[in-house]
C-alpha cells in the first residue's frame, strides 16, 4: 500500500498548522492501523533471517579466538617462532583490517542494503581464511588475517542494524541477544576445534578452513532472507518495504509498521546524512551516548582480562585450555540468561546491574592482588572475581550496546552512527590490549584492576543519568520520545 496525503486539504494552512495537521493524519492513521490488529505480529516469521544474520557473529567469535592455541604451531611451521612482534602482528593485524571495514561499513549498509552487505562481509572472511590457510610465509597470513579482519569489522554493525529493523518490538531484546550468545558460540567452537593442534601436524591450517563453512552459508542463505523494509523505505521503495514487512510479521500487520514508518519520516529532510553532522544538531546527544557505551565497555577491561585469564588461571594450575572454555562458558551462560531477561527487565537494568557488577569484580581481583604475598588462596579468589567479571560483562554490558543504539539511532542515522560507534569500540579495544601489560608492569595488578573498577563505576553512573528504556516499544516511538529531550 503507498502512504499519501491529500495537499490539497492544507494548502490555505499556515506552515505551523500544516505541521500539525499532518501529525494528527498520521498519528489517526497509526491509531487505526493498531486497533484494526490485534495482539503481537508472529515472532516465527523473523526468526529463520535473524538465525542466517547472525552467523557473522558467530564467525566474529571464531576468528577473534582461532590463533589463540595455534599461535604457536603457526610460528613454527613459518618460521617466526620466537618472534613476539611477528606474533603480535598474527593477532592485530585482524584487529586493524576490523577498524577499516567498520569505518566504512555505515557507507555500504546505506548504499548497497544490509542483505548485500552481509553476503559482502562474507567475501574477503572466506578469501582471507582461505590464504591463511594456504599460506607458507607470514605474509600471507598476516594479509589473510587482515582481510578477515575487515569482514569482522563490516559484519557484526550491520547485525546489529538488521536485528533490531526486523525484529517484532515485543521480542527484539531476545533476537538482540542472540548476537552475543552466537559470538560466544563462535569462540567456544574455535577453542575446541583448536585442542589437537599440539598433537596434529599442521592442525592450524584446519581451523582456519572451517571457518570458510558458516561464511559461505551466511553469503548463501541470505539471498533467500528479506531485505530490510526500514532501508527499503528509506530509499522510496515502498511497495518492496510492505512486502517484506508482510514476510517478517504477517500480512495482518503490515499497516501499523508503515504507519510508524510514516510517523517517523515526516521529521527528516533528506535520505541521507553526512558523518559530519553526527556531531551537533539534534543527533548528537544520542550518538553521545552511543561512542560513550562502547568506549566505556572496553574501559571496563574486558579484553585485558580476555588476554590475562590464561596466566592467571595458569597460576592456579589450571591447564590453558581449562581455563578458556571457564571462561567461554561463563561468557555464554549469562548470554543466555540475558537474553531471558533483555524483554523482561529492560536495557537499562541489566547494563546498570552488569556495571555493577563488573566494578565488585574487579574490586574482588584487585583485593585479592594486594594480598596475595599475606593469605594464602588469593590466586582461588583472584579466578572467582575473573569469572565473576566475565558473567557480569556478559549480562549487560556485552549485549546490550550492541541492541540499543540501533533502537536509539533514528532511521536516517542509524547506519553511520553504529559504524561511528563501533569504530571507537575498535580503537579502546586497540589500545587497551597494546598498553594493558606494560601498564600491568609499571602499576601493578592492584592499581589497574582499581583503575578498571572505576572506569565500571563510571559507566554505571553515566547509564543511570544518559540511557532511556527501550523495552517494549517500536523504534518509531523511541525516536519521537528521543527527539523531544
């Protein structure tokens, strides 16, 4: 159906009164549409494409974990063992191709839709992994893994993007949640696929063609996924927008969803937005918000204690590949517990609580460092708050940025500002995994885990007074509540 409005009606209206005349047709039409529907539209109808999205996720987790036991395997077999720069270089290479494709991943979300984006991120993950593979110098791995890198980077903003546009309201915390749950799956899946590598001559090349699988199936599968209508709509594709949103919620409520669409539309003045104006005008609080969470997340340490968990839980006898599935398993299960609570309890809490959290377990590690040489089981305690830390991270704080600030972006920013937002992810991350173990080094366990606790008080804090609660509602009136602040 196409959403019009008769001109005619307003032309003797004065610019204030036409304003106000067109909200009341909209908000009526909106009115309409929800009464002559009842209850929920169907959550079986979106879940098959939110499954196919979400294994860029899944091959996010992967790679971020597929060199950790075969790191050095692969230095042996090419010939840099013993080099700590080239084998840094294996491991943040990808973390530098990441950044590049995020920075540009706004731009191709927008042009090229999210559906031809995912099949995109797809191409150079599987190329990349490809030549790692194959490769028998550290060039070519380190061009692999930066390829790779660049697929992770586009992938996981466009999920995010795609989730929360194709989600019923009513369920979108739980679909959003399936991100984090399919990431942690992902290293899970790597950490085992990479157990025989000490025993199993050149094991590392297996891991890395495994990964080309579920790249492939993304590229594959979402051919046959729905588009997203809210891009579709944006780009005056109406009629394309209806049939898809008649795909993803039933043909009962595809009235109401245009009719949102509409109610939101009538506010912006062109179909696209320069990066540059992300920083004033009335998008700037909301994208704010958005680089604060994500700069705040990484601030909190939770790479550095990714990085550190091996040596710690090495001090307490616990064998390497122990120690990371401990860790793994305690990432997925508040995952899973998150996404029962996301639609229950709400955004808001659960990163409040998650903070929270995060803060007395690193008060926890941090005591236990200041006392280990004075009582004996301080490493015991040290693991406990590390994992504490991990369930923590993964019940809020892990989740939910990357479902909320696609609620909180309008349509018309919403793909610049995620990939804004997840390119300051990538750069904290960068640099508190390249300064963490000098500054471990100059300060001391005590006074790092203490700084990591303030920066989790911090952000507690900045939640309670900046974040709105999104649970529930439609992101039309997210937006409309928003843009009245």
């Amino acid at each position: 159906m196409r959403w019009k409005l008769n001109s005619s009606v307003y032309k003797r209206m004065s610019s204030k009164e036409l304003t106000n005349g067109l909200d009341q047709d909209i908000e009526n039409s909106v009115k309409s549409a929800l009464l002559e529907e009842n209850g929920n539209p169907p959550w079986k109808l979106s879940l098959p494409h939110i499954c196919v999205a979400t294994l860029v996720s899944f091959l996010f987790g992967y790679h971020v974990s597929v060199v950790n036991e075969p790191l050095e395997s692969i230095s042996l077999d090419l010939g840099f063992a013993g080099n700590t720069l080239a084998e840094g270089l294996v491991v943040s290479t990808c973390l530098g191709g990441a950044f590049v494709g995020c920075l540009f991943s706004g731009s191709i979300a927008d042009g090229i839709g999210r559906r031809r984006s995912f099949q995109l991120s797809a191409l150079p993950m599987i190329i990349g992994a490809a030549l790692s593979a194959s490769s028998n110098r550290l060039e070519g791995m380190l061009l692999g893994r930066f390829l790779v890198g660049t697929g992770m980077g586009l992938g996981p903003p466009i999920a995010s993007l795609y989730v929360t546009e194709i989600s019923p309201s009513y369920v979108r915390g739980t679909y959003g949640s399936f991100i984090q749950i399919a990431t942690c799956l992902g290293i899970i899946v790597a950490l085992f696929i990479g157990i025989p590598v000490k025993d199993v001559t050149g094991w590392w090349r297996v891991c890395f063609w495994v990964s080309t699988v579920p790249a492939a199936l993304l590229a594959i599968c979402m051919e046959f996924c729905a588009e997203s209508p809210h891009w579709l709509y944006k780009r005056g594709r109406i009629g394309e927008a209806e049939a898809e949103f008649e795909r993803l919620l039933g043909a009962t409520h595809v009235k109401a969803a245009m009719a949102e669409l509409t109610r939101s539309d009538r506010g912006d003045d062109g179909d696209s937005v320069k990066y540059s104006e992300l920083f004033y005008g009335r998008h700037f609080k909301v994208v704010f918000i958005g680089t604060m969470l994500f700069a705040l997340q990484q601030l909190s340490g939770i790479n550095a204690v990714f990085y550190f968990s091996s040596t710690v839980f090495k001090s307490a006898g616990v064998p390497s590949n122990l120690a990371n599935m401990c860790v793994g398993f305690s990432n997925l299960s508040g995952s899973v517990v998150a996404m029962l609570l996301m639609d229950k309890l709400g955004r808001r809490y659960l990163l409040l609580g998650s903070f929270i959290g995060m803060a007395v377990a690193m008060g926890v590690q941090a005591g236990a460092a200041s006392l280990h040489h004075l009582i004996a089981g301080t490493v015991s305690l040290s693991v406990g708050g590390m994992l504490l830390f991990v369930l923590s991270f993964s019940l809020g704080a892990g989740p939910v940025p990357g479902l909320l600030l696609p609620e909180i972006f309008p349509n018309k920013i919403r793909a610049k500002a995620m990939a804004l937002c997840m390119s300051v992810h990538w750069v904290v991350n960068f640099f508190v995994g390249l300064l963490f173990l000098r500054l471990l080094e100059q300060l001391g366990a005590q006074l790092l885990y203490s700084i990591f606790a303030t920066f989790c008080v911090i952000a507690a804090i900045f939640v309670r007074k900046n974040v709105v609660e999104t649970k529930g509602k439609t992101l039309q009136e997210i937006e409309v509540a928003l843009l009245q602040t």
